[in-house]
C-alpha cells in the first residue's frame, strides 16, 4: 500500500520506469543544447583522383592518387597521376573520380576530446587556430553537430 494506495509490484516498476525515462529524456534535451567553446586547433585537407585502368572491356579502379596536408597555407593542389597508356585498350589508364576533404580539427576544452569538422575549402580556410566556436551536441553520439557552429567571441 502507498500513501493509503494499493498498487502491484508490477505497476510501481511500471512508474518507476517511466519516471527514469522521463529523467533520460530531460537530461538528453540539456545535453542537446548544451553550448561549450571548442577551440580550433588544427586544419586538414585531401585531394584524390581515382585511376581508372580498362579492363575486359569496362574501366575499373585500380589505385587512388592522394595530395594530403595539414595547413590552409599549403600549396592545395590536385594530384597529377602519371597513367601509364592513355586510350581505349586493354591495360590503358584514364583519370576517374575526383574528391576533395577539408577538416577543421577542434578541442572540447571541457571533455579534452577532440573532434573534426569537414567543410567546403573557402569555409574550411575561414576558421582561424585558436579560434573559439560553440557547438549544440548530439545527445546520442556526444559530438557537436558542425552545422550549428557560431563564433564564440
């Protein structure tokens, strides 16, 4: 009996269970729009192209040129693959896809974890070392959401 109440075992689990989850519910929501100042401390960027070769009459990946580098200063250039025969015939390489990856590197100055933003290249070069961003985080991965980034300062 609870406060003059009779209640089953079954149905005080029932409460208690849904009281925990409402306490989950409203700590995630904190979590969500909890705002921090991450601090910029790195950039990295990557350029591929994929080498095509053709083969039993279709062309197929056989290796990926990479340009890496860790600076918005840096030279950004596309690899320049040096294909070994060019044309339709078996063994000839061509050129395929191009990709480009431009990071921003942060640090959570109140977990110590860091984590890493990509960005097109004009915005990723926009974001100064030690620059200080907030960040609305993911209640079920725990990692800012890069889209909601503003400045801090």
């Amino acid at each position: 009996m609870l406060g003059g109440l009779r209640i089953k075992r079954s149905q005080l689990s029932l409460m208690l269970l849904l009281l925990i989850g409402a306490a989950v519910i409203v700590a995630m929501a904190k979590l969500r729009t909890r705002d921090t100042a991450l601090r910029v401390i790195g950039h990295e960027w990557e350029r591929s192209i994929d080498v095509q070769s053709y083969a039993g009459e279709r062309w197929i990946v056989t290796r990926v040129e990479q340009n890496r580098g860790s600076d918005t200063l840096d030279e950004i250039k596309w690899p320049d693959p040096e294909l070994k025969k060019r044309g339709l015939c078996e063994g000839c390489e061509r050129e395929g896809q191009r990709s480009a990856i431009y990071t921003v590197r942060f640090l959570d100055p109140v977990s110590e974890r860091g984590y890493g933003c990509e960005f097109g290249e004009s915005k990723w070069r926009s974001f100064e070392i030690d620059s200080r961003w907030h960040a609305e985080f993911d209640p079920q991965t725990g990692v800012p959401n890069c889209e909601t980034l503003t400045p801090a300062d």
